[in-house]
C-alpha cells in the first residue's frame, strides 16, 4: 500500500512540478524575446483542454498502441529515477536499465507518429532516431567512467557518493560538459531540433496528433523531461540530500538548457551527429585518461 | 548419438521421398523429427555421455552429450523445429522444395556432428558436410543466389583449409585428434605451434561467424537464400562459428588458467585483447552497414554481423560476466534473427518482394507478422523487458566493471545505432503509406503464424525470467571451473548492481494499464483513411498522398549515409583485390588455355610431374 502511495506521489508530484516549470519556462523565452509570455499555469490549461476536446482523429489501432507504449515505457522510467533522497524501488536505481527503458517510450512515439502515414512524421522520426545515435554514445560513456570508478551502477548510490569526493562536475568537468550538450540533445533544444523543426516539418513527429493524444504526449514529454533533467542532477550535481535542494538544482539545469536554447539556431541532423562524434567523444575519452592517470582527487 | 546420425541419413531420404508425395507432410516429418530432437535434449537435462563410432583403419569418431554442448544442440534442433514449421507452408511454391527439405535435414545431422563432436576429425567431417549442404540450399535462392552460393563456398573453403591445418598440426603433436589429448598437452606444445593452431582455428571461425572484416559473404548469402532458409543461416550456421571459436578461445586457454588455480582470465591478455577488438569493430562495421541498407533481409544479415561482434567481443573479454553474457547473447540471437527473418520471409511469401523501399502500410494486412517483428526488434535493441536486454546488460556491466572505455564504446555504439536499423523496415515495411497494389495482401497461413508466435513467445518469458536463459551458461561455467555469475529467477547480480527483470515487466506493464486507462476516460477518436493526413496546405503532388506517390520513407538515412560517404569500404578492397587476380589469372588464361588444347596438356605434365617428384623424394 505504501509502495502504491509512493508510486502516485512521485507520477503526480512529477506532472505538476514539471508542467508547471515548462509553463514557466515559456516566460522566460518570452523574456529573452522581449516579449511578455504567458501565465506559468498555461500548460495546466493547453493539457486539459486537450484531454477534454470532443473530437480527435485516430490512425488506426498502432496510432493509439504507440500511444500508450509511449506513457506506460516513461511513466515507468520515472519511477526507477531517484528524485533527492527518495527513490521507489531502493536498489533498483540502475542507469543502464533506465536509459533502455527510456527508449520503449521512444520506440512506441516513433511507431505511433510513423503509423500515422504523414511524411512530415515519418522524417521527424528518421531524424531523432539518427540523433540520438549522435548523442547517446557519448552520454553513455561519460556515466560508464562513473561507473567504474565508484564500482556501482546505482544512479541513487553514485548520486550519494559525491557528497564525499564533491560533485562530478568539478571531479569530471570535461564529462559534465559533453552531458550537458547531451541532455539539450536529448531534451531536443536548440540547437538539437531537427526531428521538431517547426518550420521545416511541421512539427515532426507530432504533426497528425490532437486531442487526448496529443495531451498524453505531451505528458509523456514533460515525464521524459524529468526523467533526463533528473539523472543529470543526480549524476552531475550530486543529486540532493533533502527535496529542496534537489529541485532547485533541478530548475536551474532546466532553465540553463531553456535559456541557451533560447539563443541558438538549428544544426542539419547530420551536422549534430558529426558534431557529437568528434568533440564530445573525444572530450569523454580524454576524460577516461585522466581519470585512469591521476583517479579520482 | 552415432546412431541418431544413421537415422538422420535415413530420414532425409524418407522427407525427400515424402515430400515429393507432398510438401507439407515431409515439413511435417522434420518437424516432428526435431521436435522429438528438442525434447529428449530437454528431457536429458543434467545427464551426459560419450561415444564411439570406429571408421576402420584406426580412425573413429567420437561423440559427446555434456553440459558444455547441451545448449548448442537444443539451439540447433529448436531452429530445425521452427523453420521446419514455418516450412509447411512456405514450401508451396519453391521450385526444389523435395530437395530443400532433404538437405535442411542433413543439416539438422551436422548439427549433431559439429555440437556433438568430441574430437577434432568429427567437428571437421560434420563441418564440411554442414557447407556443402548450405551451399545447395542457399543457391536456391532468387536471382543472385548462385553467385551469393559461391562466394560462400569459397569463403568456407578458405576456413576449411585453415581448419583442416589446425587440426593436422594438432594431430601430428598430440598423436590423436581428440579434445581431451589436446587438452592435456596444450601447455607443453611450443608456442610457435600452439599460436598457430589458435591463430588458424580461430580465423576459421571468424570466417563462419561472419566477422568483420571477413564478413562479406554474409550479406549475399543471407539476403539471396530462400525466404526459408535464411533464419537457418543466420539462427543456426553462423553459430557453428561461434561454437568453434567458443571451444578454442574459452575452453583450451580457461582449462589451463584454471589448473594454475584463476577463476577469471581477463581482456588483460594481449591476444585475448585484438580478438575483442574484432569484435567490436565488426559490431561497428554491422551496425552503420545496416543502417544504410534498402533490402530487408541484407539489414538483417548485417544485424547478425554486428550481434556475432558482441559473442565474439564478450567471449574474448573473459571475465565470467562477459563470457555468460556472450553465450547468453548467441541464445538470443538466435531468437531474434529467428523472429526478424521469419517476418520477413512471411512478408516476402505474401509479397515477393524484400526492397524495403516498394513497401509500406503492411500492418492493416498482416497483423501477426508485425507484433513478431515488433517483439523480435525490441529484443534485438535490447529494450527491457525482453531478452536481448538481458545479455547486452551482463556484457555491458562487464566491460564498465573493467573500464574497458573503448569496447563499451563499441558495445554502446551497436546498441544504440541498432535502434535505427531495426525500426527501418518496421516504418517501411509495415506502418506508413500502403502501396495500392498490396491492398489485398493476407496474413500468412497457420503453421508460418505459429512457428513465428512460438519465438516470440519464448522472446517475452526468456526476458521476464532470466533463470531459465542463464542457468545453462553457469552451469557451463562451473563445468570448466569458472566462478559462475550469481542468477535468481529473474534477478542477476553483477559486480556493480542487479537487475531484476520480473519487477521491470510489472512496472512498464502498470504504466502501460495507466496509460490505457487514461486513454479511455475520454472521448473517442474518429478513424480517418490513409490519405487523409496533414500536408502543410500544399497540395503539389510530391506531397498529397496520390495512390502512385505512396512512399516517403525511400532513403530513409540518407542524411546518416553522407557521414560515410567518403569512407573506406572493406568490400570495394576485396573487389579491387579481386580484379587484379582474375586479370592475372586471364593472362595464364590467354597464353594457355585459349589457343589450344596443348596448354591442358601441358599443366597436366607439370602436375604430374611435381607430383611425382614429392611423392618420391
């Protein structure tokens, strides 16, 4: 019954802290554009008129299986991320099994947005897909080293162990930095938005959704947010000993990547590939030597 | 077993002779034959035995049943049961199917010679007779399988040779060609011997398991056999290779680490060390080969060269996490090259066609097929909660636990880029725009349906419990006097973590329920037609969806491709390297052969001649 309580409070607390940090963050590009922006409650509204709108249009039966793939694979992978001290299955915080489990939600938008027989889609979904060939080798690389110095997997017990040794930020700067530029990646910022590329192909994969479904994805996006957001903190800022600290780590990593994400123009997807293949891989692997040369301190 | 072999011979003449009655009830016949196959090894769990079968002259063949080929025989049986099933109806139309029938029957007998071998001369017969019989099979394929049949029986000669050597430089050391004789005196042979044996036995194996960068039979054999037998290839005979280069890489250098008292031989090992090396470069080399593939069935034959990378690389590596995690991985690729030829062969039945590009929008015909692919491709990217997560997690954990940077690079690299290949054909062969000319394709017939619903079965309660694809490999592992990897029912534990795959499955599955319920507390959508799909306002007819204009997803990674567009490729090398010898070989051609008869003559005495004087002097 506790373990039902748990599981709620985090999927809930998840949706309203992100939501409402996403609605805020809209504020702060509106500022950057010298514009005024709407209330941080907007994305409450634009949610659940969505879920509420009397018409949506279906694609046939993998349009919605992908759907609900996409919730069920992320709302799942949230509850494996510990969040400051907290953490619903204590022991079962394993990166590799989170970042994997991450891609289910991935695998079921591709199949639902490709499903839908819009080109626009079908290209979005070939464009995030090779992205995120760019950007997960290095991401993955930068928390193996972790791994193998502290020789544990656990996000939670290398999130503690930094409270030791200080935050991988200042122990491993170079890996701090190639997953950052991974997260925008991973988060599809500017300048890492060419499967979205609004202009270009109207909205990518997200072009034929409405209604409820383009509500639930938009959950599912906020949840995925956390989830990334999250091991960035945990991993990087030592994630936090009381809630507090570790949402206020939280909103100032989300608005760095909002705010430099504000200022950046769209890379060609190729380009973001080469790009994450030559200086962040490099970056990690110079890390790796000076890991393996002068340890950890 | 040497009686099984007889049957097996006897049989094959039976299925020929049944199926030209009728197809499916000489398919039916090798399937009961493997099925039986499949459960007496079942049944045999934990016993073993060896036999004898004296040839005259001094030479016998030995046969074994133990815990270290007992998986290995059920993989071959349970791919024979499959495909034989998947046979009944698939057979309809095959031009020999009679003969196709009789020698995937001699195959299921190699099998039995080549996991069952206990000395080297058997391995090497059932070898051989494994390559002649694949090299008929595969030449029944479409167009290009002739010249795909002989680039595969030159590549097997080559690894024949090699073999043939390893074995003759064995015997003449040891006196005998039995494991355990060679097992006994590997320390004492000299080094120069010894490295050369494991150096020829492994290139042999290599070259059967389609490694890269020796690897390049595999794309046309794979992709230009029948429909039926490329899950064979695939399931079945390159895993020949990787058995023979488990027995030489693992077995001979463990048993002499463990006399000197180590539980682990680790990557350490500077041999040991290129050998991971190829393997991660030929899981690269798989991976971008695949992404840029436009025919189904070439992916997929690249997805195997770049899974035979992870055996390879985690058999290599050492550690008792890699090695389980490597043998698991052969166990799961079998499934999944299984489930991914098998949907693709059921798409070409239906439509005889595997040009990824002329597809699109299957799913409204062929439900089944899809949620098989889907199942098998989930596996294959190693997605929890199904079984190719399972492997590439323990191979993973290892090379981290080690700080092996660069393999996990490349184990990562084939991972990730393996989420781009597989979803390929599942967006063009299966969702998107439908061509209008395959409106009225149908599902596949019963028996295709089954055999592929059984792999994908076994692909979800494999993955949801562990224990029961693992526990074979530990026990392995103690067999050869490992320390063998801590597994619960559906938990591993690693030097790092633990993993249990039970609680994942529970909790993707109540996301999913939340999801559905969510779903379903409000209104319903309305179902609109292919065509009717939002195109930006424009209605330029490279844009609207015309039933002629069905396809957007021609070229998919086109974009990805440019990154390698000016790279070297290893097969425009052997080209090149082939043109140069058959334009050396046409000038002896020319001054030979061409003008008369005289040059037949003349080659012949020379023959003879050198003949002659080795076999006097």
């Amino acid at each position: 019954m506790a373990l039902i309580g748990k599981i709620v409070l985090f999927i809930v607390g998840a949706f309203v802290f992100q939501v409402a940090l996403s609605g805020f963050s809209r504020k702060v590009i509106a500022r950057i554009q010298k514009r005024r922006g709407p209330v941080f409650w907007q994305n409450f509204y634009d949610i659940g008129k969505l879920f509420f709108k009397k018409t949506s249009i279906s694609h046939g039966f993998i349009f919605d299986f992908g759907v609900w793939m996409a919730f069920g694979g992320t709302v799942a992978t949230l509850l494996f991320v510990p969040v400051g001290p907290y953490s619903v299955f204590p022991g079962q915080t394993n990166f590799i099994v989170i970042i994997y489990l991450l891609a289910i939600g991935s695998l079921g938008m591709a199949m639902s947005a490709v499903g839908s027989a819009n080109p626009f889609a079908s290209i979005g979904i070939s464009r995030a897909l090779t992205q995120m060939f760019g950007y997960d080798v290095p991401f993955a690389l930068t928390v193996v080293i972790m791994i193998y110095v502290h020789r544990t997997s656990q996000v939670a017990k290398l999130a503690a162990v930094q409270s030791d040794i200080g935050w991988h930020l200042w122990v491993m700067p170079l890996s701090a930095l190639v997953a950052f530029i991974a997260l925008m990646a991973m988060l599809g910022k500017k300048p890492f938005d060419t499967p979205i590329a609004p202009a270009e192909i109207a909205s990518g994969p997200l072009v034929e959704y409405s209604g409820k479904y383009l509500g639930m994805l938009m959950v599912q996006h906020e949840f995925a947010t956390f989830v990334e957001v999250g091991l960035f903190v945990n991993l990087f800022l030592g994630g936090g000993s009381t809630l507090l600290i570790y949402l206020v780590k939280y909103i100032i990593v989300y608005l760095l990547t909002v705010i430099i994400s504000a200022l950046m123009a769209r890379f060609r997807v190729e380009q973001t590939v080469a790009f994450f293949w030559k200086w962040p891989l490099v970056l990690v692997f110079i890390q790796a030597l000076i890991i393996i040369g002068i340890g950890i301190r | 077993m040497s009686t099984l072999i007889f049957i097996g011979l006897a049989a094959s003449l039976l299925i020929y002779a049944a199926a030209r009655l009728s197809r499916p009830l000489g398919a039916l016949l090798l399937m009961l034959l493997s099925g039986a196959g499949v459960a007496a090894l079942i049944l045999s769990w934990g016993k073993g035995f060896t036999e004898t079968l004296p040839l005259g002259n001094g030479l016998e063949l030995t046969f074994s049943l133990s815990t270290f080929n007992w998986p290995f025989l059920l993989l071959g049986a349970f791919v024979l049961f499959i495909v034989s099933l998947f046979a009944v109806n698939a057979l309809k139309e095959m031009e020999h199917g009679a003969s196709f029938l009789a020698l995937l029957t001699l195959i299921g007998v190699s099998v039995m010679g080549v996991f069952g071998a206990y000395d080297f001369l058997t391995l090497f017969i059932f070898f051989e007779l494994m390559t002649w019989t694949s090299f008929f099979l595969v030449s029944m394929g479409k167009t290009g399988a002739k010249k795909a049949a002989l680039i595969y029986a030159f590549m097997s000669m080559i690894a024949a040779y090699l073999m043939i050597s390893a074995i003759m430089m064995i015997a003449q050391y040891t006196g005998s060609f039995s494991y355990s004789d060679f097992m006994g005196m590997y320390e004492a042979m000299p080094s120069g011997i010894r490295t050369t044996v494991v150096i020829f036995f492994l290139a042999a194996a290599l070259i059967k398991g389609g490694i890269y960068p020796v690897h390049f039979w595999l794309r046309s054999a794979h992709g230009d056999a029948p429909h039926v037998f490329s899950p064979v290839l695939s399931g079945l005979l390159v895993k020949y290779g990787y058995y023979s280069a488990f027995l030489f890489l693992l077995f001979f250098p463990v048993m002499v680490a463990t006399k000197a008292g180590i539980t682990q031989v680790t990557s350490t090992d500077g041999p040991n060390f290129i050998l991971a090396f190829i393997g991660g470069l030929s899981i690269m080399a798989g991976t971008v080969a695949a992404i840029l593939q436009s025919d189904a069935k070439k992916l997929v034959a690249f997805s195997s060269v770049s899974h035979g990378g992870y055996v390879i690389l985690a058999l290599a590596y050492g550690t008792n996490m890699a090695v389980a995690g490597g043998l698991a991985h052969i166990w799961v690729h079998v499934l999944t090259a299984l489930g991914m030829f098998l949907s693709m062969g059921a798409v070409a039945y239906r439509t005889g066609t595997t040009d990824m590009d002329e597809m699109g929008g299957l799913i409204k015909n062929m439900p089944v097929t899809f949620t098989v692919y889907l199942i098998a491709i989930i596996s294959v990217a190693g997605i929890p909660p199904l079984a190719g997560f399972v492997s590439k997690w323990m191979i993973i954990q290892a090379l981290a636990a080690n700080g092996s940077y660069i393999l996990a690079f490349m184990a990562f690299f084939g991972s990730i880029g393996s989420f781009m290949y597989v979803f390929r054909p599942l967006a063009t062969i299966f969702l998107g725009q439908r061509p209008h000319k395959f409106k009225d394709v149908r599902e596949v017939p019963f028996f295709m349906q089954l055999a592929m619903l059984i792999v994908t079965l076994l692909t979800i309660l494999l993955g949801i419990m562990p224990y029961y694809l693992l526990k074979p490999f530990t026990r392995i592992q103690e067999f050869i006097g490992m320390v063998p990897v801590k597994i619960g029912f559906s938990t591993v534990y690693s030097a790092l973590t633990q993993l249990d795959m039970m609680l994942i499955f529970l909790v993707f599955g109540g996301g999913f329920l939340l999801a559905l319920v969510i779903f379903l507390l409000f209104s319903k959508p309305t179902k609109v037609e292919q065509h009717e799909v939002y195109t930006s306002g424009e209605i330029a007819p490279e844009i609207s969806t015309t039933p002629e204009i069905y396809h957007f997803s021609k070229g998919y990674y086109r974009s990805f491709g440019r990154l390698f567009s000016r790279w070297p490729s290893v097969e425009a090398w052997y080209h090149k390297g082939a043109a140069y010898i058959s334009q050396f070989f046409e000038i002896i051609e020319q001054s030979l052969f061409k003008q008369s008869i005289n040059g037949f003559i003349w080659l012949a005495v020379v023959v003879m001649a050198v003949l002659m004087a080795v076999r006097w002097f």
